[in-house]
C-alpha cells in the first residue's frame, strides 16, 4: 500500500512538474507575441506617421505651385491687358464688306499718316466735331460700319466714304478731318488717322494708292 502511495505521488509530482513547464512556455510565447505586436504596431504607426506627412508636403507643394500659377496666370493677364490699354483704345468694331458696292469715282493717291497728338493738333477734335483725342480711330457709320477716319481735300465733302487699296490691303474710310497740307497739288491726298502720333511715323507715306469713292457725303 505503502509503494501504491509513493508511486501515485510521483506521478502527481511529475504531472504539476509538467503543468508548470507547459504555462511557463504559454506565457513565453504570449510575451513574445505582445513584444513582436507591440514593434509591429510602431513600425506600422511609423509607417503611417511618415505617409502623413508625405502627404502633407505633397499638399502644400501642389497648393504653392497652384498658387504660382494663378500669380502668373492674374500677371500675364494684367500686362496683357496694360499693353492693350497702352496700344490703342477699346472699340467696338464692325467691319462690313463693301465688295459689292458700287464705285462712284476713283483715282490714285499718296496717302500720309497722322495721330490725334501731332503737331497743332490740340483740340481733340477732327474738322468734323468727332472726338478723337482718346486715341480712337474707327468711327461708326449706319451703312458702312466701322470705318477708319481720313482728312481729305474739300472736293471730298464732310462724311464721304472711301475704299483705300494698297499693298492687299482695303480699308474702308470716311472723311471726317481736313489739313493744311493734303489735297490736290499737293503731296499728299489723304491723310489716315492712326492712335498716334509716333504710330504715323512709324507707316510713313504710302504710294500709289487706288482710291474709290463709295458715297459723296452724308
């Protein structure tokens, strides 16, 4: 009974013996998962912290560069439109083909140029009484649409409509102005308005012109 006793003991003994190494090897190997789970998390928060900020730059950097481009977009747009206010004056132009109207007279002429500010122009005014000292050069007509506006010699009466032809170029003209100097005998016979003074200069004195008279005054 005595051995009965001894024996069942050690069986006991070894059984608590083998419980404990079985939680002692549990509990390693949860430490070892809480410890590989806590460096993964971090890597992985890392990871995450660093896409973030990445992300961030990224942001500032295409919301810098959209602001550059809108800068230089409003900048182009405003020396755009300081050339076009310094070139000449905004006008509402309608240009109307005169191809098939009929050619009262014509002849060949010189044609010279000349801008609201040349020399003893000061008024503003052409001979007519229509502004131009803004720099204007169009004047609207209720047949012939926006017209260019000429000075011519007195047998052209005030609101006569020209066709001027030189060079494959055609513009369409009316006599609003006169000038001490143009006319027949003289060296120049019409004498084209343009936005300014230092504009005339620039075209100088055309030849050979092919005029066409398409209305003999108002």
């Amino acid at each position: 009974m005595k051995k009965i006793y001894n024996y069942t003991f050690q069986l006991v003994c070894i059984y608590i013996l083998l419980l404990s190494l079985f939680s002692i090897s549990i509990i390693n190997i949860n430490v070892n998962y809480y410890h590989t789970y806590v460096q993964n998390a971090s890597q992985e928060k890392a990871v995450v912290s660093t896409l973030l900020i990445q992300s961030q730059q990224d942001t500032k950097t295409i919301e810098e560069g959209s602001i550059n481009i809108v800068e230089e977009n409003s900048s182009t747009q405003q020396e755009n439109e300081v050339k076009s206010t310094s070139s000449e004056p905004k006008e509402n132009v309608n240009i109307v083909d005169t191809s098939t109207f009929a050619v009262l007279s014509q002849e060949t002429v010189a044609i010279s140029h000349y801008g609201h500010d040349c020399y003893g122009c000061t008024t503003g005014y052409t001979a007519s009484g229509y502004y131009v000292g803004d720099g204007r050069i169009y004047y609207n007509d209720d047949m012939f649409g926006s017209v260019r506006i000429v000075a011519a010699d007195n047998k052209y009466p005030l609101g006569t409509i020209l066709r001027l032809d030189y060079q494959n170029i055609k513009i369409t003209a009316i006599v609003l102005d006169r000038g001490s100097g143009i006319g027949d005998g003289k060296k120049f016979q019409i004498d084209l308005l343009t936005t300014s003074e230092n504009q005339a200069e620039t075209l100088g004195i055309i030849e050979n012109t092919k005029l066409e008279v398409l209305r003999l005054g108002y």
